[in-house]
C-alpha cells in the first residue's frame, strides 16, 4: 500500500533542499547554483513531497527544461504549468536533491540514482508523478466551499469539479480542490481535472492571479450540440439558453453598471443561468467584484 512521502523523510535519509521556484511574468526559475551532475530530485509544497524524478546527466540542466520546456515535451509543460500555478496561489514550491553512489551486484553495476527514483515511484503516492499516483482521490465532503454550505459529490471527479463550479462560479483551483476532495486536499488534486474540462470546453478560465473557473457559456460553445439541438453541460442545469442580442447585451451591461447581481440580471432576462450573465460580462469587459 502505497503512503505519502514527507520532506522530513527525505530529508532524514541524504536529501538535501536547495531553494525553491520562483515566477515572475509566467517565466520559471529554478534555484540557483544547481549541480551539473546526476542525481534524483523531488518536488514538494509544504511537508508533502509531490513529485520525484530523474536527472540521468545534470541536475541543473534537467530542471531547466521544467522552466522552458519545448513544444513537444508534455511532462515538461505540464510539470511547468502546475509549479506556476502553486506559486500562482501563494505556495512555495521546495526543490530537494540526492546524488546516491552507484552499486554493485554480483559484478554489475547498479545505478543509484535510477534506483532510488524508481523505489520512490513504486513505494510512494506522489500526486505528479503519473505513475506513482496509485488510485485516484475519493469525493468526499468538505466544508470549505466559498459558500459556506459544504457538500458531497457524486458520481465521477470531472462531474464533481463541474457541479461545484457551477455552485461556485469564480472559484479558485485550491478552492476546487478542498471543495471536491475536502478541506485538506491541495490545488494540484484539482489542476489537471480542470484543465481538461477547459479543453473539452465545460469550464472557462479566467486569467486573473490565481486562476478562477466559471461554467462555460453555452451560447459561445456551438460544438456543444446532438443533431442541432444544444445539449446540456456536465452537472449545469441548463438546456437551453437564447441568444445575446445587442439589445440583451445592452440590458446586460446597464443593469450590471446599476449594481444588480447576476441572478437579478438572468431573472430580468430570462433564458439565462447566473453562470452565463458572469461568463458574458467577463468577456464584456465588466468589472466582476
């Protein structure tokens, strides 16, 4: 059974930390003064470590293509992305290094670094490393939804994430997170379930710092129909919505301008989810308190 690995335990058994990653404009830095030699290194936020990985020739050269990955390196990008987003949201991003010595068995050489990397995978439950995360978390009941209510989810984790956007418009990933897997859970448990969901066109992000997530507007989203009928959003109550005339949009902006909220603005207009008068006025430019 597989457990999570604490920095406290790497740290007891020959890790160092050496810093932690830094952003500034979208650009990541690791820290700096890195080794050139091979080695293990790990990832962690706070006393939880959440990835470990391989540098089979510099450590520093590897943790260089985390910060600028090219266009067809996918664990670069996504390794890349989820560290922004941590320090996005206010976390630190901890970097530790080991450099084991190589050893023998019956006249042949073992690999250290290799086979340390390879029993942490195995023995660990590290929630970025796609192989070493070994089930995915169960929905459970948290009360740390922004409105206070709490909730329990059913079925799978991507309708989960949905309904509790769609409760919650405007919500953050670490919100997200603590929402649908409960209130200890941290923002990387709901980053790639959201970022699918942007890319199947379920939810839209919004670029403010950190990212926040709405339910995407059905009227925008054309691909979104069954035999030219509009089909409904996983976990959105909506099935149908009327298209934004100028004069809908017009209505939209005064009443927004005059202070009413999204649900008075989808009341006066019929046809409309709170959702979509939020998603709408985002791309109008509207100031969203």
């Amino acid at each position: 059974m597989t457990r999570m690995l604490s920095v406290s335990h790497l740290l007891a058994n020959g890790f160092k930390e050496v810093g932690c990653w830094t952003a500034f404009e979208q650009r990541l830095s690791p820290p700096a003064a890195l080794p050139t030699r091979r080695g293990v290194y790990a990832f962690a936020i706070g006393r939880q470590v959440f990835y470990v990985g391989l540098a089979s020739r510099s450590l520093k050269q590897r943790l260089g293509f985390y910060a600028r990955p090219g266009v067809t390196q996918r664990t670069n990008q996504r390794l890349n992305e989820m560290i922004r987003n941590e320090i996005a949201n206010g976390s630190e991003v901890r970097v530790l290094m080991a450099q084991p010595a190589d050893t023998y068995w019956n006249g042949f050489r073992i690999s250290g670094p290799e086979g340390l990397e390879a029993a942490l995978i195995e023995d660990f439950d590290l929630p970025w490393n796609v192989r070493g995360s070994s089930t995915p978390p169960q929905v459970t009941t948290s009360n740390a939804a922004p409105d206070g209510a709490g909730r329990r989810a059913h079925g799978s984790v991507p309708t989960a994430v949905t309904e509790f956007v769609a409760k919650n418009p405007g919500c953050t990933e670490l919100q997200i997170a603590r929402g649908v897997f409960g209130r200890t859970a941290v923002q990387p448990q709901a980053n790639s379930y959201c970022r699918k969901l942007v890319e199947r066109g379920v939810l839209e992000r919004l670029p403010t710092r950190p990212f926040t997530y709405l339910i995407k507007d059905p009227v925008t989203t054309t691909e979104r129909t069954t035999a030219g009928r509009p089909s409904p959003l996983v976990g959105s109550s909506e099935h149908f919505t009327t298209g934004w005339t100028p004069e809908r949009l017009q209505t939209l902006s005064s009443m927004w301008e005059e202070g009413h909220t999204p649900s008075e603005i989808a009341d006066a207009l019929g046809g409309v989810s709170r959702n979509a008068v939020i998603g709408r006025a985002h791309r109008m430019g509207l100031r969203i308190s």
